[in-house]
C-alpha cells in the first residue's frame, strides 16, 4: 500500500487543474453564444460548467494547508508568514496587473480615468463594492474575477485560521498524532458549516446578493482540499485507519469520478437554480454549495491521496499534455474573457449568437497561446523576484522546504 504524496511538484493535480481551467473556459463560450442558455439537458450541462471555480478551491485548499498541518502532526516548523505571502503575491498579482490593464484600457470607457476602478481592480477589492457601476461581476473582460478575489481573501486569513486550528489540534498538550488529527479535521468541518449558516443569513431577513462573492461562503469548497492535507499527512505518519481511508479513496478512483459526474448532473437540473442569472433563492443555493462540493472533492481526492509510484491516474492527468496544461492554466483563467470578446468584436458576432465549437476552438487555441507567452514572461519572472525580496531561510535540520504547487 503507496502512502500518499505530500511534498514537490504533482503531475496529476496539473490535470485537474487544467480540466477546471478549460471547463470554466467553455461555460463562458457556452454562455456569451447563448447555448447554455437554451433549454434542454445539453444547455443544462452547459451552464455548470462554473463547477470548475470551485475545484480551484480545493486545490487551493489541499496545497497551501499542507505545510501548516505537517507542522502541528510532524512537529515541523510553521511556514513563515511573511515568504507565504510574498510567493502568493508574486504568483498572482502582476500577471493579474497585466490582464486588468489591458481590459480596462480597452473597454473601461469613461472610467478609464477613474482613480477608485484602478484602485479596486487591481487590488481586487471589487467584490467588496456593492454600488458599482459595471453591469454584472465585474468590468467587461473581468467578470470571472471575482473568484480571483475569493482566493487572495482565503490566502490572507490562512495564516489565521490555521492558527486557530493549530490551537485547537494542540489544545491540553495532546501529543498524539491521531488525536491531533481528528481535532483538526472536526475544526474544519466545523469550518465548512460555516459556510451553510452563512447562506442562510446571505437571504433572510433580506437577501443580499453581494455576499455570494465574499469568502465565507466559499469555505465548504477549501475545506475538502484542507482535510485532505490532513489525511494525506496523517497517513504518511500513522499506520491504521488514515492508510486504510487512503488506499479506499486511492482504489475506488472511477467510483468517486462516477458520483462527481453523477453529482455534476444533478447540478445541471432546476435543483441549482435557473442559468446564469445568479441564486434564485435559499433552497437553490444550499443545493448547489453541497453538489459542488460532493464535485470538487470526488475529482480531486484520488490524485491528492495517489501514492509516490506510477498508476493509472497520473498517467491520464499527468502526463506532458495535461500538466503543461496545468501550468499555464492561470493564464488560460486571466485571459478568457479578453480573448473571447476580442474574438466577437474581430468576427462582428453579436452576444448569445454564434457555433459553440466554431468559438470555442478558435478562442481557446488563441487563450493559450496567450496563455504560454504570459507564463514564460509574466509568471515565471515574477516568482523568481522572491528570492530578492524574501531570502529563503536555512532550512532546520530533518526539516526539508516543502514547495506547495500553486
């Protein structure tokens, strides 16, 4: 029985990665041509394919939590705050600064002068003006940024929160690695119930619409990748049920994908709401939190649990294909909607009309390209600047840098 991998770079969670990537791509093809909106189960699918932006989460949640619970089970030493939050910002922040320019430049209009759109851009604050003057998420070009803000809210408070896990795990001077565990895994479950009270308040007494942007709501999407870190780690120090739990999820792979696409269309139905016009009500939007997640988590677990060997699973999402197209999938998110509408203003096509795989080939081949050059001259630049800004520290002994994948 493979124990699970927890340290270096991870070919298969690159596919999955990508998957979510070019899934969200053609949602918005599917919905700027208008056959998502269109009755019928086709468009039905079509419509979901946001799911994506949850299983992003959860990516994020399994990488970047790691570290922090190897540190309460393995004893290690805690990432250092400051060099976490240095490699996030130059992970997302200037070849996000790229693409906000450009849209705004393009299409911001009068606002291109506008001091506060600037501001709140490209600090992604956005989601947090209830009274702006952009029809829909955001900007022409950036609508999808939204999630970006949800993200960069979720990498500021982990610190914080894995603190207060940290706290609870540790509390009375527990030493057993089990025991430590299963407290940080009943803290986060509490976490991800969270989210639900937090729906609930989202309607009554009135309902407030901007608070579907705001990161508690998203918590039931970190918080399966978060748990994962924990068995992922917890099984590779103790034997017993953590290495039980994770050869099941390991070998029971084409189960769980089964009930993420069985859960995906559900989704699909009116259970979830109408398309593309927001949550219709309370009922609608507990539904779609928890088939999201049962989503996210089906797809995800397997290639976060697989053993350090060759299998079935890193050969299909990992291989040279999937994981370049796992590395340049930040790329592929930034630029799609430019693309896309540049696409449209090139072609003369009107919205919601248009061949949804005429578009969707040209404007996802264009995307990444774009994609490509961004990665090689943008992002990989960027990341190299920490070391000017944050020199790593001496690792201690026995304690060896782990590199979470962003």
């Amino acid at each position: 029985m493979g124990l699970p991998s927890i340290a270096g770079h991870q070919t298969s969670l690159d596919g999955i990665r990508a998957v979510a990537a070019f899934g969200v791509l053609l949602f918005h093809v599917s919905i700027e041509t208008g056959v998502a909106l269109r009755s019928g189960f086709f468009g039905g699918l079509l419509a979901r394919g946001e799911v994506g932006v949850p299983i992003f989460f959860t990516l994020s949640g399994l990488l970047l939590y790691r570290p922090w619970v190897q540190s309460v089970l393995d004893e290690r030493r805690e990432p250092d705050t400051q060099t976490y939050l240095w490699k996030r910002f130059f992970r997302i922040m200037p070849a996000y600064w790229l693409v906000v320019t450009v849209a705004l430049l393009l299409w911001a209009d009068a606002h291109r002068t506008d001091a506060w759109t600037w501001t709140e851009m490209l600090l992604l604050l956005h989601n947090y003006d209830i009274d702006h003057w952009w029809f829909g998420l955001g900007p022409r070009g950036l609508g999808q940024m939204w999630s970006l803000s949800v993200e960069v809210a979720f990498y500021l408070t982990l610190p914080i929160m894995a603190a207060l896990l940290r706290a609870y795990a540790t509390r009375g001077g527990v030493a057993d690695v089990g025991r430590r565990a299963k407290r940080l895994l009943i803290g986060l479950a509490a976490l991800g119930a969270v989210s639900y009270i937090y729906t609930i308040f989202e309607f009554y007494p009135e309902y407030r619409p901007w608070m579907n942007l705001w990161l508690p709501r998203s918590w039931t999407f970190f918080v399966p990748g978060m748990m994962l870190a924990v068995i992922a780690v917890w099984a590779r120090l103790e034997d017993g049920w953590p290495r039980r739990f994770a050869h099941a999820i390991t070998s029971s792979t084409g189960t769980l994908w089964l009930i993420a696409a069985l859960a995906y269309v559900i989704a699909a139905t009116p259970v979830t709401g109408a398309r593309f016009v927001g949550i219709d009500g309370l009922w609608t939007g507990l539904f779609e939190q928890i088939l999201y997640t049962t989503v996210a988590f089906c797809l995800v677990a397997p290639a976060a649990l697989q053993p350090d060997r060759p299998n079935v699973v890193r050969s299909l999402l990992g291989n040279r294909v999937m994981s370049y197209l796992g590395r340049i999938s930040y790329g592929v998110f930034l630029w799609q909607f430019v693309v896309l509408y540049l696409w449209y203003d090139f072609t003369g096509q009107q919205t919601w009309t248009g061949d949804l795989l005429l578009n969707f080939v040209p404007v996802a081949l264009i995307t990444v390209l774009v994609a490509h050059l961004t990665y090689r001259f943008v992002e990989e630049p960027a990341r190299r600047l920490i070391r000017y800004v944050n020199p790593p520290r001496r690792p201690a002994p026995k304690e060896p840098a782990l590199e979470p994948v962003p």
